[in-house]
C-alpha cells in the first residue's frame, strides 16, 4: 500500500459508518443544515442554481454518489450554465492527456481509461465516473485535473514540504492549531491508531497541500465551477472552502454525500463524522452505504508487511 492508497484510506475510512438497512428513514433525504430541516430536491436544485461554485463530496467507492453527481451536472447544463469541473481523481501531470481526449471529443469509455490512466493508477470503478466525464466532452466542458502526480504525493509523505513543489499555491490562510489537530486525530482514527507517529505530520501537509491546490485551481476560474473530490476536501472549516477567499466563500455551496447507518437516525448522529459540534457541509444528502472489507485488518498487514522487510 503506497503512500497515495494510504491518504485514500483516509477518505474512505473517515466517512465509513455501521451497517445500514433499506429501511432506514434518512436514506435519499436532503437535509440542509442551515435551516436545520430536510428539502425537496427541487429545493436543493434552485439553491446549487444560485451559487458559481458547487462541491460535492463523494465517498470514492460508492456509485450513487456518482449518480447524484451526474443530476447535478445535468442540472446545471439544463439551466444553460457550462461548468468547468475540478476533479480531485485526476493528476496534474494528466492535462494534457485530458486536453487532448476533450479536443478530439473521444468519448469511448475504454479509450479515456486508458488515455487517462485511471485503472491503472489504481482507481478500481472508471464506470462510475465515466457517465460525468462522457457527459462533459459531449458539452465541450473543460475538465481540470487538480492533484499532485503520484510521485510528489510520495515524496511528500518521505520528506515532507522539502518536497513539495516550489510553485505550490502561495495561499495566506493557515489552519488553525486546533484544525489542524483535529486532521491528524483524523488520520489517526481512520488508520486504526496504527499509523507511526512519525507520519502524521507529513499526512497531514499531504492532506492540506492537496486542498490548497484544489482551492487554487477553483480561484482561478471567473465562471461556473463543478468540484468532484472526497468529502473531506470540500468541508466548509478545513477543506477547499477554507482557502477560497470570501467572496468566493459565499458564492460556493458545499454539499457532502454521507453514507447512511443503523445507529444513526438523525441529521444531528453523524456530528461524530467530524467530530465537532455543526456541521461542515451546507447540505448533507444521504445514501446507501458500501459495504467494505475491514480496513483495520487491512493496515494491520500493511504495517506488518513494512516491519518484516526491516528485519
């Protein structure tokens, strides 16, 4: 497991939750947590209409976050507005890869996975995603690819900020002592508490220096935007929010996909998600849940696998 399965472990483990039944009464409901009630989703559609830049957080292994991504695509190019989208799955030194697919409109599905690497930089569900990326090249839409090369986000994990780019953003807007504590609780709960101590930091300026980016490919853009990342990325008190300026702020709108569970019935239960006492997210639109293999076990061997070759 390499350093950027690691910070996908992170993602996933940090949005996962107790098992679900199709019974469940949050499933499908849209809850906005400003006005602290559920809305139609023609609600939700007049609201994200209103705002230039739109986030939605996904869990990465799950297709109906992917689903939801597309009617919000479709919504937006039905209310004529053609976003340019920034997408987290997608590698800086991929652009040209991407330019080139979008400039000969190549819409085969085998064709872009493998321009485009997906499959083979260890993305496992290119059919979830291909319906959105079909669907802007079909609308000429520019698809901007915003994280850091495999190699860097290595690096990073190795050597720290001595090996992140020297054209890295120049963003003024520090997390806080205590924002920044709560990501490497974070870090370290996703990973079991089994992550080395010694990793954190370096975690958690891999984590940060991604959203940075992200936020500075989204500054950047005068017109519509359409964010596809984690949904950790686009938390409205550490994430790409927090590094927009605040104009940009209050014409974005921040709308986590989360992964329904039994034990929590109530908007208000999946506070423990954040570990804080609001919630982060302007919208909160729940789903089924993925059912997954046992990530702690996952890392126990990882983490076992790196202490035998030391010895």
């Amino acid at each position: 497991m390499n350093t950027l399965k690691i910070v996908s472990v992170i993602l996933i483990a940090l949005f996962s939750q107790p098992a679900f039944s199709n019974e469940h009464p949050l499933l499908e409901k849209i809850y906005s947590v400003k006005d602290q009630r559920f809305i139609s989703q023609a609600a939700l559609k007049s609201d994200i209409l209103s705002h230039k830049i739109v986030m939605l957080g996904e869990t990465h292994d799950n297709a109906r976050h992917h689903t939801l991504q597309q009617t919000v695509l479709f919504w937006l190019l039905k209310a004529n507005r053609r976003p340019k989208l920034v997408v987290e799955m997608l590698n800086l030194n991929q652009q040209q890869a991407i330019n080139l697919s979008m400039n000969q409109n190549q819409l085969n599905s085998e064709a872009l996975d493998k321009q485009w690497q997906w499959s083979k930089r260890g993305w496992d569900n290119w059919g979830d995603y291909y319906p959105i990326f079909n669907t802007a090249i079909s609308h000429s839409l520019t698809i901007l690819a915003a994280n850091y090369d495999n190699e860097i986000i290595r690096n990073m994990g190795m050597k720290g900020i001595d090996a992140r780019p020297t054209n890295h953003p120049a963003i003024d807007k520090p997390l806080s002592t205590t924002a920044q504590q709560a990501l490497i609780n974070g870090i370290k709960e996703s990973h079991c508490n089994m992550m080395p101590e010694k990793m954190l930091p370096n975690m958690l300026l891999i984590q940060t220096s991604r959203d940075q980016l992200m936020a500075a490919k989204v500054s950047k853009l005068p017109m519509d935007t359409f964010v596809l990342a984690g949904s950790e990325h686009i938390r409205t008190d550490r994430g790409i929010p927090h590094f927009l300026t605040n104009a940009q702020k209050k014409s974005s709108i921040s709308i986590g996909l989360i992964e329904i569970a039994d034990e929590w019935q109530t908007p208000s239960s999946y506070q423990k998600l954040w570990h804080r006492a609001d919630i982060p997210h302007d919208y909160l639109w729940f789903t089924e849940r993925v059912e997954r293999p046992d990530l702690c076990e996952s890392l126990r061997k990882h983490f076992a696998k790196k202490k035998a070759k030391k010895h």
